[in-house]
C-alpha cells in the first residue's frame, strides 16, 4: 500500500461521512418535523417553503456521497454537471432571497405589503 493510496481513502471516508450527515440532517430536520406538514393556524402549512432548502440539502449529500471518478465520462458527468448547477442555482436563490428580505426589514413584501408605503 502507498501513501498516495492511504490517503485518498481517508479523504474519499471523509468526504463520504460529510455527505452521509448531510444526507442524514436534512432527512431529520424535514421529514421528522411534523409541524411542515400539518399546523393548527389558518394560513398553509409551511413545507412548500421549505422544498428548494430539502432539494438543496439532499443535492449537496448524493454529491458528496457520490466519487468524481464514478462520474467523468458520459451522461454520468453531465448528469452530476446538473446536479451541481441546479443546486448551486437553489443556495443562489436563498441568497437573493435573503439579501432581498433583509432590505426589507426581515420581512417579505408580499406579505407584508404596508412596507413597500413606508
């Protein structure tokens, strides 16, 4: 066994670790949460909200989970190329998203459409 051997296995279990928590976080952080699903006030219940973030969350795990040498050749690697764009897309749009609410106080203009006055 070389050097070079034993070390990209560690990096590879690592890495693998990573996307496995990953996977893991955000399975227990939506799915187990019932509230997403069911509320007792009168507006919708929140997890149509919640969809880019559990889209974003399991991307980032089955691309880490999966090896880059699996994926180099052929509708693999264009297959993982969208993937990494659509999920880059999602943490862009989060960001916007944020950026835009807090030029608004925190609050969403379409929700709040008294601000747009003040």
């Amino acid at each position: 066994m070389s050097g070079e051997w034993i070390a990209y296995w560690m990096v590879r279990t690592g890495v693998a670790a990573a996307g496995l928590i990953a996977l893991l976080a955000t399975v227990s952080s939506y799915a187990l949460m019932p509230g997403l699903y069911y509320d007792d006030l009168p507006t919708p219940p929140p997890m149509p909200e919640r969809l880019p973030g559990i889209a974003a969350g399991l991307g980032v795990a089955v691309l880490l989970l999966l090896p880059n040498r699996l994926t180099l050749r052929g509708w693999p690697f264009w297959t993982r190329l969208a993937l990494s764009a659509a999920v880059g897309s999602l943490f862009i749009v989060a960001g916007v998203g944020g950026i835009a609410a807090g030029l608004h106080g925190g609050k969403d203009p379409v929700i709040f459409p008294v601000l747009e006055s003040v």
